[in-house]
C-alpha cells in the first residue's frame, strides 16, 4: 500500500472494518463519500456498475480506472528547452514540487534551467533560490516586484544559449486577486511563446491534496485563465481525502503526473493509477 494512502485507509476500515469479496453499493456509497469522491462521482460509479446490489472487485476496479487519462507522451525534442509552467495556490507546495521535478529530471541526466517568476513574494523568490542552491541547479531571478514575464523571457533565453534541456517556471498564485493574476499568467504565456516558439511545452497546476474537492473550483479558475495540461497533487501524505482525486479527474479531464508525498526532494512519486485504484480497493475487498 502507499504510505500517504493510510489515512485515507483509516477512514474506509472505520466504515467497513471487515474485508469481503462483495459489498453492497448502499456500503460502497458510504465508503467511497467518506474517501471525499463527491456525491456526484459516487453516484456515476454505482450507475455504470453491473445491476446487481453485491459489488465486486473487478468490476468496481474497471469503473474507477476509468477516471484518469493518460498523460501525452511529450518528448522532449531537439527544440530545446522543454518549457513547463508551474501554477497554483499560494500554500500548495508549489515551491517545493518545482524543486522535487528538478531533481527528478537532473537524476535523469538532464540539465535544468529553474526561472523564478513568482515576483509577488519576496519569500517565493528566496524558497526557489535556497533549493536551486541545495540542488545546484542555476536560476534566473528578480527582486520582488519587477515583471515576472520578464523572468520568464530571461530563463527560456538563457536556457536555449546555453543548451539547457529543461526550463522549469514558478508562477504567483493569488487567486484572491484573480483577475490580476489571470492577466499577469497569461501574460507570461505569451511571452514563453515569444522566447521559443510554442512555449510553454506543459502548463501543469499544482493542487493541494488536503484541500479535497475544493481544488476542483481552483482547478477550474486556472484552466479558464490559460488551460491545465496537466496536476500534480501534493501532500497526500497528510489527508483522509485520497478519494477526491476520482472527482478531480472526472471534473477536469487533466492526466495527474506525480504525487507529493512529503517534504524531501525524493517524494514526488509518478502517479500509477493501477496501483492507486488497487490501494483503494484492497482496503476494502479479501
């Protein structure tokens, strides 16, 4: 089992402590709304399961897989850099995901290129300088304030001088202000386009796996601000609310690339819908 899924294993035992080989959907309903999959969710699982009241787990586990699209092979081709932009709520853990992505990719023999474009906050500017330093990655960064498209300019520019293959982008994230931030994001799109063409490669939105369904509103904002082509959903090892991911995917149609998993570089798990619908369900079936 995952270890940031035993929370949301706590909350299924307590509604159904004993495992079976069937159950019926009134307990399935239960157990899955108890997960923080949405009502309506729920009742889209139990509609496309066979009529019979008894649930079974290979039929279930048919239903659930269906939620979660496959992430575009993006290949990172002889355009270099790679673009990706990274958005999302202050708080979560945008900041750290650019930094556990950057890992990933410098293991993997890539060099990377972090741009600091998140100018609103001081503290953003100096969390990315402080993983860029314990990373030893290079960043390109401003003082709080200056023009974060700017930043974005000057990354993508660099990066393609120096033949870097990766180029990862922070972005602010008030949504309090939200029609600022929306001309200000998508300001920096165009100008990604600008420093090389088709640029971003991937927009991914970072959402915050304690917040459970209420990320589906933030979701939405961002996609109608300048489009979602992917998630990563943080700190999963710290909620009950595992299910809410079923509900994220059917509501925005996104693939989730990776899993937060906790605060070291190391925990940024690519997201294997099998074996997530298997956690589910082995919590809940012999």
């Amino acid at each position: 089992m995952f270890d940031f899924f035993k929370k949301t294993a706590q909350v299924i035992r307590s509604v159904a402590p004993k495992k079976e080989s069937t159950i019926s959907k009134e307990l399935l309903e239960e157990i899955l709304l108890e997960a923080d999959v949405t009502y309506e969710c729920v009742e889209e699982i139990i509609y496309y399961l066979p009529p019979s009241n008894q649930v079974k787990k290979e039929p279930l586990r048919r239903v659930l897989l269906t939620y979660f699209i496959e992430p575009e092979k993006k290949e990172f081709n002889d355009t270099k850099p790679f673009v990706e932009l990274i958005f999302g709520v202050n708080g979560a853990g945008k900041t750290t995901t650019i930094a556990k992505l950057a890992y990933r990719y410098k293991n993997e023999g890539k060099t990377v290129l972090l741009g600091a474009a998140d100018t609103f906050r001081a503290a953003a500017i100096e969390q990315l300088k402080r993983w860029a330093e314990t990373l030893e990655i290079p960043i390109v960064a401003t003082k709080q304030g200056h023009d974060p498209s700017a930043v974005a300019f000057d990354t993508i520019s660099s990066a393609k001088a120096k033949g870097v293959n990766n180029v990862i982008i922070d972005t602010a994230g008030r949504l309090h202000t939200q029609s600022n931030l929306a001309k200000e994001l998508q300001k920096i799109v165009r100008i990604c386009d600008k420093a090389k063409n088709g640029a971003p490669d991937r927009k991914i939105l970072v959402l915050d796996g304690t917040q459970g369904n209420s990320a589906i509103n933030q979701a939405h904002a961002f996609n109608e601000m300048i489009g979602i082509d992917a998630l990563i959903v943080t700190k999963l090892d710290g909620t009950a609310k595992g299910g809410a991911i079923f509900s994220i995917a059917k509501e925005i149609q996104k693939p989730i690339l990776y899993l937060g998993v906790g605060e070291k570089k190391e925990q940024l798990q690519p997201f294997d819908k099998e074996k997530f619908v298997d956690a589910l369900l082995d919590e809940i079936f012999v």
